[in-house]
C-alpha cells in the first residue's frame, strides 16, 4: 500500500494537562490501542505519532503529547517537545476533564493562538462529572449538545470557552467517537483545498513535461527524490506526457521530440547547465520553486533573496533543511551551496546549520536563513520557520531560488508565475 509522503499529510495534535484522557481519547478515534492509558498521571512522557485515513480527508497524523502542566524540568522538556510538534500542527485539540479548566489551560490557548494553530476544546469524561457535587446546576446549550461546566470556573474562564462554537463535552464510555471526528473533519475541509495542486494550471492533457533529475552519489539509491516523484505523478494524473532524462542526455533528449515540451522542471543544482540548452521559448524552473508555489511561500521566499548581495564576511548564513540524510562529498546543502555562495560572495561566508525537526527560535546572529525545498515538511511547518524569521527581521529563501539567483537565472525560472 502506496503511504501518503510526510509532508502532504495534515497533522492533528492533541494537548492538555495530565491525566485529562487524551491518549483514550485517541485511542477511541482511531479505534486502536495506539497510547499507553492509566490512572497515574503523566503516562505519555513524549508525543507519540499515529498515521490514519480519516474520510473524506485522506492521510492524517495524530500527535499525542505529554500534559502541559507538568512544571518540573523534566516537564519543561516535555513541553519543548510538545511545542515542536505543533508547530506543524493544522489543527489542535485541547482536552479539558470533568474538572474543567485552571490557569495551566488558559495560558496554554494563549500559546495555540499565538502561533496560530487552528483548535477547539473538549470537555472529557463527563460521565464523571455528573458524579460531583460542584457543577453548576445550569447548563450551556451548543449545537444540541448538553455542556456541562464545574462550579470552580471563573467567570473569564467560562466566557473563554463559551465563545468557541467547537466547544463538545465527551465521553470515551458514553459518547459516539463520530461527534469527534465529525468536528474534526469540518475544521480541516477548509485547510484541504482539493484543487490545489503542483503543478496547477501548468500542464495538461497530452502535453509534455521534460525532468532532469541528476544522478550523482547524494541521490537515493534505487530511487529519486520526493519532490520528482509527486510531480511525476501529477503529470501521469492530468494525462500529461512525462519524459524523464539526466542532464547528460537532456540535449539529445530534447532533439528527439517532434513536438517541444510544455515546460521542463530541473533540480535546481543542474541548472545553470540546463538552462544553456533549453532554448528561451520553451519555459524552464525548479523543483524546489515549484513546491515554494505550491504552498503559498514563493513571494516570501523570492523576497528573502534581497539580502543576499549585503551579506558580510562576519554575517551568519544558517542552511537549514527539513530532514536529516547521511552526508556525501555532493552533498547540495552540506557542500554544493557552501561553494557556490563562496564563489557568488568572493568570500568564504559564515555557516551553521539545522536539520530535521531542529530549527532555532532565536536567530539574533542570523543575517539569511536558505531553507531546503521542504518536501518532508507540512506547510504549516514551513510557514511557523517563515514566521520565526519575520518576526527576528530575518530573510528566507530557499534552495532552489538562491541557485537560480546565483546563477542569473532567477527571472527565467519564475517567469511562469508572474502575475499569479
């Protein structure tokens, strides 16, 4: 079975303070006794994943994170861990238990807001709650549902939850587990736009698509890359005809069609040889601009370039890429885009480095951020890292972007999207 690549799944986080349910929680969703469950509080010690085909959504990931309420330092920890998690978060769900809510909660919306993560609230185990002698003895109506909420709330905290439409009560005992999928399904249909795709707008029926796709030792053995893979596939979608060469027989590729191509899509490190053999009528960009289009970042991303002819000697550059692979002597971010900035600069520039889920919150030494492709990265990942550097006042691009740039190619190979 075909697995939906990690970065074009929509990730679900689940938080709260200890012991609210929020693994049984999970557990009931999925149907699956994916989370560890006990009575002793803090049982989830880290965010524990789990993939999932929620129709009509498609491919989602449950996250579920340790209690935010824990303040030891350990707990501390634990809340950075939870806090990367959401970061690529599209939707969050925050459980409260029959108790309600306190300071640790509030605080934590706060949070969710701040870094714009769509969510709503669940009052768990209100089966419980019938059992206390604190409940108010009224109750708040909300979308037929009986909302039931302790006495110890205080007015402020009561108005924070009342206001939220999404606001359910549940039970893992009692409650049908489609009330909770159907909320979630209703808050991601509008993050999941169906006809947002690569290669919109670009190609279609019985048009060709030349890609060149090197091969040289930091390509995967047996394989190609994920960005080469979705596109491949999205053009065999439309009806398109793909046409698959290295740049060594891009040329003679290119003489053998009767009918030139569409549009050729390269890897960004061939470029500057592929674009001296595309003649200027046939259009010609990257991989990595083409995902930049594709998840709404292309004009920060070209608008970060800006800075990169005032860069100094004593400047910092952090290369940043969204996964972690073993390292050779062709390596582009490691080896390649060090060189060539070298070459570009006149200088040997300053570089540090991030990988995988590692991206620094504080960038004060930072004078550019170059950021990989990331095709293993949600968008709503990405644009946390783009924020993250808007706020500090630093610039962003991307791989493909700084190449084209570097190499005077930049205006050819995003002339397709202008005016979009």
């Amino acid at each position: 079975m075909a697995i939906t690549p990690r970065g074009e799944r929509l990730n679900i986080c689940v938080v709260g303070k200890t012991n609210v349910g929020k693994s049984s929680i999970i557990n009931k969703i999925i149907g699956q006794n994916v989370s560890i469950i006990s009575e002793q509080a803090g049982t989830t010690t880290d965010a524990v994943s789990k993939r999932y085909e929620l129709t009509p959504i498609g491919a989602v990931t449950f996250f579920d994170t340790p209690g935010y309420d824990d303040h030891t330092f350990l707990g501390e920890k634990r809340l950075a861990a939870t806090m990367k998690v959401l970061y690529k978060a599209d939707l969050a769900i925050l459980v409260l238990d029959e108790r309600g809510s306190n300071e640790s909660d509030l605080k934590f919306i706060e949070i969710l807001k701040e870094i714009n993560v769509p969510f709503f609230v669940v009052q768990n185990k209100v089966d419980l709650s019938l059992q206390r002698e604190n409940l108010l003895s009224s109750t708040h109506k909300n979308n037929d549902e009986s909302i039931v909420l302790p006495r110890d709330i205080h007015y402020q905290e009561l108005s924070t939850f009342i206001q939220y439409s999404d606001f359910l009560t549940f039970s893992i005992y009692t409650s049908d587990e489609n009330v909770l999928k159907n909320k979630i399904i209703s808050k991601l249909i509008v993050l999941k736009d169906a006809n947002k795709t690569i290669l919109k707008g670009l190609v279609e029926k019985k048009e060709r698509v030349i890609l060149v796709i090197p091969i040289d030792s930091s390509a995967p053995k047996g394989r190609i890359i994920l960005p080469q893979v979705q596109v491949l596939r999205e053009i065999l979608d439309v009806g398109g005809i793909a046409i698959c060469c290295t740049e060594k027989e891009l040329a003679e590729t290119l003489s053998s069609l009767k009918k030139p191509p569409k549009v050729v899509i390269t890897d960004s490190q061939v470029l500057n040889v592929v674009h001296k053999i595309i003649p200027e009528e046939i259009s010609l960009t990257t991989f990595s601009i083409l995902f930049a289009r594709y998840r709404g970042e292309l004009e920060t991303l070209l608008d970060g370039l800006r800075s990169l002819k005032e860069i100094k000697s004593e400047d910092y550059i952090l290369i940043a890429e969204g996964c972690s692979h073993h390292k050779t002597c062709e390596d582009i971010g490691d080896v390649k885009i060090p060189m060539w900035l070298e070459q570009y600069l006149g200088f040997t520039p300053k570089i540090c480095r991030a990988s995988g889920s590692d991206f620094p919150d504080v960038l004060s030494k930072i004078k550019l951020v170059i950021h990989c492709g990331a095709c293993m990265q949600t968008r709503a990942e990405m644009l946390h890292r783009i924020d993250t550097c808007q706020k500090q006042g630093v610039p962003i691009t991307n791989f493909g972007m700084l190449i084209s740039e570097m190499n005077g190619i930049l205006d050819r190979a995003t002339k397709l999207f202008r005016g979009e």
